[in-house]
C-alpha cells in the first residue's frame, strides 16, 4: 500500500544524540536519509563481528549439539569455532596431501627408511636401479633382487655390497631412497585424522551455544543499525540533525514522541 509521506527535520543538542535516535528508534516513526550517503556506515569492528557471528552460526549449522554445553561467551564461541573451521580445512588438506604421499611411495612397499641407515651403519651398502629389464643378468653385485616392474620395459633392482660398488649395466639410472616412507606417514596421517575427530566432537558442544551467537548477532545488528543513523545526521560542536521521512497521517506525533523522552529539539515536517 502506498502511503503518503512527509520530510521530517529534527534539530537538537549534540549532547542529546544517542537519546535523539533512541527516541526516535522507540517510536518507529522516521525513515532517516543520510546527509552524507558516504559517512552513514557502520562501524568496521561492528561489521567484522557481525560477519565472525554469521559465519560461525553457519558452520554450527551443520552440527548437532552433543556432549557438554561449554561455558564461553557468544563472541568467544564464535572465535573458537572459525579457528576450528580453519584448523579443519588446513588439517583436511595436509590429510589429502599426505595419502597422495602415500600412493606414490607405493613402489616402496612398506619399507622404513630407518632399517636402511641400520644397514648402513652395520656396513651393507643397499642401492636402488631402474634397470633395463634385458640386461639385469649383467648385473654384478654381492646381492641382485629385482624389486618390480616399472614402464618402458624397466625394472626396479636392489644391489647389496659389503665393500666396493656394485656393477651395473648401461642404461641403469639410480633410484635415490624417498625423504619419507609410508608407515611414517600412515601415522602422521593418522594422528590428524584423530585430531580432525575431536575437532569434530567439540564443534558438537559449541552447537549448543549457536543461539547465544544468534542472539549477539541480532544485538550486533542493532548496533550496526544504529550506528548507521547516527553517521546519517549533520554534526557539528553544538548540534545534531537528522533528516528523513515519516508517514503524512503519524507526523503530528513526532514532535510528541520527541519531547516525551524529554529532549529539547526543533522539529519540522513538509511536503516532500
């Protein structure tokens, strides 16, 4: 329905301002414009808050509330549940990381790099080759095992001397030992996926708190809200005005409403 409107300019001491906008928040009956479009924002620490509150309320969305109700504030839950959220995201990716590790180490077997330096240590000196497959039995050494296949008619070849080096055919390549091995990485994977789960267990508690930052959200937007119309006003030392639009069949109650919360002001209304 369309309703008729009036402009509506309201004058009062700079000291009265939060009670101006307060009276006038109470009453529901001014649309403020901005005088300044550009200044009429809310504060950036309101707005940060406002965007911490939305995204945890969205995280905890997807969680049942489950063991104990954790005795935090809605601003401190909030906090704990976007560092857990990050948390999860970097320890997921390190996860995915880590078992695509584990694939390509697989034509290691399950072999611990800490047997080798054992070996070494006792005085066996253990190689790796890719060896074309045709020409392994040239190779000489106290110990030849072929390990497995590899492409391009390749093989993977263990050498094991005492003293010396081994002698191996042209077209051998050397295959260095990798930085890791798999049963290594199978337990820091595995320490991460348990650390993912009790992240999970306490996204579970903090789930009970998803109202309490529902509400400091509703509080925060308020806040925002109000900050917005106070930035909307013309500031000077003295005086605070505001302009806006209230309804043409309420304005007669605006001067009312203002000087019942006891505030001195000037008050005018006009035709658009």
């Amino acid at each position: 329905m369309i309703v008729s409107m009036r402009r509506a300019f309201i004058v009062a001491r700079q000291s009265d301002r939060k009670a101006l906008l307060e009276a006038l928040a109470h009453a529901g009956l001014v649309h403020i414009q901005p005088i300044d479009p550009a200044k009429a924002v809310a504060e950036e620490q309101t707005l940060a808050s406002l965007d911490r509150a939305g995204r945890a309320i969205q995280v905890l969305g997807e969680h049942q509330p489950s063991g104990d109700r954790p005795a935090l504030k809605a601003d401190q839950a909030a906090d704990e549940v976007l560092r857990i959220q990050r948390e999860q995201a970097e320890a997921q990716a390190r996860l995915a990381a880590l078992h695509r590790q584990i694939e390509h180490l697989a034509l290691w077997g399950d072999v611990q790099l800490d047997q080798f330096r054992q070996l070494e240590q006792a005085g066996v000196n253990v190689t790796f080759h890719s060896v074309p497959a045709r020409l392994v039995p040239e190779a000489r050494a106290d110990v030849v095992q072929v390990l497995c296949e590899l492409p391009a008619k390749r093989v993977l070849v263990a050498t094991v001397m005492r003293s010396g080096e081994a002698v191996l055919p042209e077209g051998t390549e050397p295959l260095p030992l990798p930085q890791h091995d798999r049963p290594t990485l199978r337990a820091d994977a595995a320490r991460i996926d348990q650390a993912i789960r009790q992240r999970q267990v306490r996204l579970g508690e903090l789930a009970h708190l998803r109202k309490d930052i529902q509400d400091w959200q509703t509080r925060l937007g308020r806040q925002a809200q109000f900050g917005v119309a106070e930035r909307s006003g013309l500031d000077n030392p003295d005086l605070y005005a505001i302009q806006g639009w209230v309804p043409e069949d309420r304005a007669q109650e605006l001067p009312a409403a203002v000087q019942a919360a006891g505030i001195d002001a000037a008050v005018q209304t006009a035709p658009p």
